[in-house]
C-alpha cells in the first residue's frame, strides 16, 4: 500500500502541484479518484468524513489527513526536507507567494478556466472580469521571472510548484501566452524537475457529469 493518499482529479490545478510534489520527492502515493463533476465534494458525507472545506486534494498519511493544498506542499517539503525555504526569510517569502498565487493567480484562473472551458459559459461580464485580474497577476508573476531563474531563492521551492499549477494545463482560456516569455521559460525549466509530468498524465480525469 503505498505510504499517501492523494483525493483528487487531473482537471485540478490544486491536485496537480501536490502530485507534482510527491513525485518529485520520490514519494509513493495513490489517487483516490473524487467524482467533482457529480457533485462528490458537495455531500454531506464527503464533507464529514473527507474535508469540511468541501475541496480537494486532500492528502492522507498514516493518521493525518490534510487540506489545502498549499498546507500539503509546506507539511512536504517539512516532511522530506526538499523544496522548502532556507531560513525563516526565504520560507515567508515563499509563504507571500503562495498567498498571492491563491488568491489572485491560480485561484482566479481556476474559475475563469471551469467558466470558459469546462462549463463552456461563452464570454461573460464575470469571464471578462476574471481574464482581467489574471492578466495583471500574470504580469506581476512575468516580471518577478525576469530577475530569477525561480520564485524564491534561485531554485525550485513550493512556491514554484504552487504557482505552476493551472500553468500546465492545456486548455484554452482566453490568455494570449505568448505575451509572458519569462513564464514560458520558467514553465520549461521547472519540466527538468525529475519526477515531472504532465497534469493529464500524473492523475487520472474526474467522470464527466451524467445526466
Ligand atoms: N485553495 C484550495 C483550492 C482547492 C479547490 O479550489 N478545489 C476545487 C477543485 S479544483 C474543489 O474541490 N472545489 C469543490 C467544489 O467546488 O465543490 C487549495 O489550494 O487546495
């Protein structure tokens, strides 16, 4: 059996950067596929026996169970000693990060993605809303790459697995890419990451909706 359990899907960026992780710290886990497009992270059973917070990941390791996947990435790179901070400068920079990634970058493109190319919503005020603040989150993000080869510290640390993550996602959103080379390049140079894979091929897709 192995060591992890990792409740998620492939479609999900927040999925993605944990299982990333674990493979880059040659952690053995397995997926415990959640049915998200039938509703499972919305039953009052998920939610009292799996996460309160009605999300995923959520990551179990002997008697733990954890949410959130920025908490899962720092209880990791705890855990193995791999990808976290320095010192305490280094670790709340990386922290300041991961903060701004969900609330204004990946936590933003997750929604305009589901919007735009799962729910297949059209344009929209809410999608034009959406596409704006992550262009200016992506911007900042570009311009923080034109000085450093990574996030923090000048090599790969959480805060690049938690802001890589909708990144490697395929679909189209409506975001110009060519417009953000110093995140292409960070984007390519992170793919050296031994261990790293594609979204689609790391987990596996939740069920499409029936019905
Ligand atoms: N901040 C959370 C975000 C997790 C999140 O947004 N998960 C979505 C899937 S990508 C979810 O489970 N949504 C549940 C729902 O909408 O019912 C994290 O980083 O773990």
């Amino acid at each position: 059996m192995a060591d992890f359990e990792l409740y998620g899907f492939a479609e999900s960026g927040p999925c993605y950067r944990v299982a990333f992780m674990l493979r880059a710290c040659g952690l053995d886990f397995a997926q415990r596929p959640v049915d998200f497009f039938n509703g499972e992270t919305r039953t009052p059973e998920y939610r009292a026996t799996i996460n309160e917070m009605g999300e995923v990941p959520v990551l179990v390791h002997g008697q733990r169970k954890l949410a959130q996947s920025g908490a899962i990435l720092a209880y990791l790179a705890n855990l193995t000693g791999k990808f976290d901070g320095a010192n305490e400068a280094e670790k709340l920079e990386i922290l300041s990060w991961m903060l701004f990634d969900n609330h204004k970058l990946n936590g933003l493109i997750g929604t305009l993605r589901f919007m735009v190319a799962v729910s297949k919503s059209g344009e929209t005020p809410v999608t034009g809303f959406l596409r704006q603040r992550v262009t200016g989150a992506l911007g900042i993000v570009e311009a923080h790459l034109a000085k450093r080869s990574f996030m923090v510290g000048e090599r790969v640390t959480i805060a690049d697995f938690s802001l890589c993550a909708y990144l490697y996602m395929p679909e189209d959103y409506g975001i110009d890419w060519e417009a953000y080379p110093e995140i292409r390049q960070w984007l390519a140079r992170l793919k050296a990451v031994p261990g790293w894979q594609a979204p689609y091929d790391i987990l596996t897709r939740a069920s499409p909706k029936r019905g």
